[in-house]
C-alpha cells in the first residue's frame, strides 16, 4: 500500500501570510513524467478513493486565513488528538476550491463558520451547503496506515518528492523556502528527520528522493556507477536540429562545485538529447556537474525556462503532482535495495548507515533491523 502525503505547492512567504497564500500556491507547472508503478494522489486522480484518504493526512503547516469575523479558531469538538486539516478531508474537492470554499463560509463544522486551518475529529459533523460530508472513512483508513509504518524510530523512509520552483533542497529549519519548512508538517507526522537525494536548485522542480537511509545517497549518487537522471527543459526559442546533436556530443562549459567552490572547464561528457517540441528537449545524463544543463544551454545561446527532472537511475517521477510526496513502490523499492547491495558489495562489506546526527536513536538503528518501510532493502542490503 502507498501513502503519500501532500505538501505545499510553493514555498510559503511566511505563517499567516493571509488571502495571498493561494495565489503564492497556485504559481509554478504542474509535475510531469512517465511510469512509476505506485498509487498517487493527484488532482486529476482516477482513484478518488485514494486522493480523499491521502488527503486526510496531508496536513502542513499552519496556516491562517483571515475571514469575516463570524469565523471561530475551532469548534468545540471535545476529541483527544490534533485529528485532521478540515481541507484535506472534503471528499470531491481540490485542496484550493476546499479553501475557497471553506473561506466563502459554504462549510460548517458542528454548524459553527471555519477557518480552512480548522482540524476535525471523530464525531464532527461537516457539512458543504448544507449537506453532510462522509469524511471520517478517508482519514482513519490513512490514519491506520500511517501509525503502522511509523511506530518505530528505526524505521527508514524512502520517498518521492516532486519539488516545486522556489524551494530549496535544503533541511535548515529557519529558511522559509527550505524542505524542513516547507514539509514540516509531513515530517512531524512521519517522526523521523529526512534529507534529500538527489538535490535540484531553486528554479528547478521535479524528482527528488526523501530517506533518512545515508546509504541510498551513494548507492544512487556515486559517479562510479553513472546512474541516470532524466529531464524536460523548455528553453527560450525554437531549437535547431544541429544544436540538439552539438549538446549530445559535448559543450565545453565552466561549472562551480558546491563544495569547495572549486572551478572546472571542460567538455560535458556525452548524453542523450531529444528534442521533443520545438522549444522542449529531453536530456538523460549520468554526469552529475553543478547546474550542468542550464549552463549547456547557455553555450549554445539558449536561456532555460523550466527545468524538469521526472527520474532518478529506475525511479520514476510518473504522474506525481507538484508537491506532493509517494512512498516508493514495491518495484522501485526492489531496485534501491538491488542498488545498496551493489554498493555494499564494492564496498567491500556493510555500508554504515549515514543518518543526519550521530546519536544514541542512529547506533539503535544500525544494531537493529528496521521494520515497515524499510525492512525489506535492509535485509537485502545486509545478506551474505
């Protein structure tokens, strides 16, 4: 079974930021791609069952939107718990028509006038112009599923994220537009401290990997194995046919690494390029330099638009909306586990487990084996 849980489409300016929240939301593309072998929540999902129980979990940050002054900080609902995000729990709508909808006053709590930040709870009645919802079937059926995987610390997360532009692949706690903002109510609710895999800058969106597994960094990210990484990019203007074969070849380009700062000038190795529309083209490298593509563009006097990245090595982006997280599926689980046992392996034994602090919860980690999500890519990892 996958769970995902949905994040913010855009980093936020900032809690309480009022009405402008929806319009900060509603910028950016929608995440693309193909394959991917996993249930999804998405807007357009053609499995509403599934759309309406994510949902049901997929709480954020706080959020606070101001309204008429009939509006009440939360009914008296008398239940134990912080229970679930009243707009993640409305069968039949997407999370902005139940924002709109919630803050027009079209729905009531225990006939009280809600704030779209209002949490509901076993027992509440909602209703949507009057009619009651059937909402609590969705959120127990997710509730459930997610207390089973996250009863224990050890236990190791692998997800897919499809990052918006504007959030930084970072985990700093105090910058707005970083991952831990961004998805601190996602990361609470799992209890566990995730980092990224397979870092995109901030213009950037599409695939990246969220784990608390050190392991799958290397496995995945090691130069030594060239692992995949596939993109879309619109460029400025319609491009020639000659250029497209120019930047499969190689383009000499100067590029900074991120650590150390450090220049180089050299040739990109070659890869694969498809032009896919007059002004898209498809890259897949195994080259990994820092903001390669749009500096290979720029050689060539082409300006980047948007860049896309819809996989990593066998893991697939798919129809995975724009912030929102999956986790992996059996398929794409079997392949990270097939990846860390080679990596073991040319290693020479068993790869430490590089959690983000060393710390008395990390060595119980390393001494135990994990359970839920994680269980099977350990033991595989770690057989003879």
């Amino acid at each position: 079974r996958v769970i995902t849980c949905r994040s913010a489409g855009r980093a936020q300016p900032g809690r309480g930021g009022g009405r402008k929240r929806a319009s900060n939301r509603d910028a950016g593309k929608r995440g693309g791609g193909s394959g991917g072998g996993s249930q999804t929540f998405h807007s357009e999902s053609s499995s509403p069952t599934t759309a309406r129980n994510l949902a049901a979990i997929a709480a954020l940050a706080k959020t606070m939107v101001k309204h008429k002054d009939a509006v009440v900080d939360d009914p008296d609902v008398g239940y134990e718990g912080e229970g679930f995000r009243l707009v993640r729990c409305m069968p039949h709508l997407k999370r902005r028509e139940a924002d709109a909808a919630v803050t027009a006053g079209r729905v009531l709590v225990n006939g009280v006038l809600v704030k779209p930040s209002t949490r509901v709870r076993r027992g509440d009645v909602v209703t949507l112009d009057g009619k009651p919802m059937n909402w609590e079937p969705y959120a127990n059926s997710v509730e459930r599923e997610l207390s089973m995987a996250t009863n224990t610390f050890n236990t190791f997360v692998y997800l897919a994220y499809n990052k918006p532009r504007g959030v930084v692949c970072t985990v700093e706690p105090g910058q707005r537009t970083s991952l831990l903002y961004v998805l601190e109510r996602e990361i609470k609710t799992l209890k566990v401290r995730l980092f990224p895999v397979g870092r995109l800058d901030k213009d950037s969106s599409g695939l990246v990997l969220l784990t608390n597994d050190g392991r799958v960094s290397d496995a995945l990210l090691d130069p030594s194995r060239k692992a995949e990484k596939e993109y879309v990019v619109d460029v400025h203007r319609e491009v020639d046919d000659r250029d497209v074969k120019r930047l499969a070849s190689g383009v000499v380009i100067t590029t900074t690494q991120q650590r150390g700062n450090e220049e180089t000038t050299a040739a990109t190795q070659p890869c694969e390029v498809k032009k896919l529309a007059p002004k898209t083209l498809k890259f897949v490298l195994a080259e990994g330099r820092n903001r390669q593509i749009r500096k290979m563009c720029e050689a060539l006097d082409y300006d980047v638009t948007r860049l896309h990245r819809v996989r990593i090595d066998e893991l697939q982006l798919g129809d995975l909306d724009e912030g929102l997280l999956r986790v992996l599926s059996e398929d794409e689980m079997k392949t990270l586990a097939a990846r860390v046992a080679l990596r073991v392996k040319n290693s020479g034994g068993a790869a430490k487990v590089k959690t983000p602090t060393e710390s008395r919860r990390r060595k119980a980690a390393i001494a135990n084996e994990p359970t839920g999500w994680g269980a099977k890519i350990y033991k595989e990892s770690h057989c003879d």
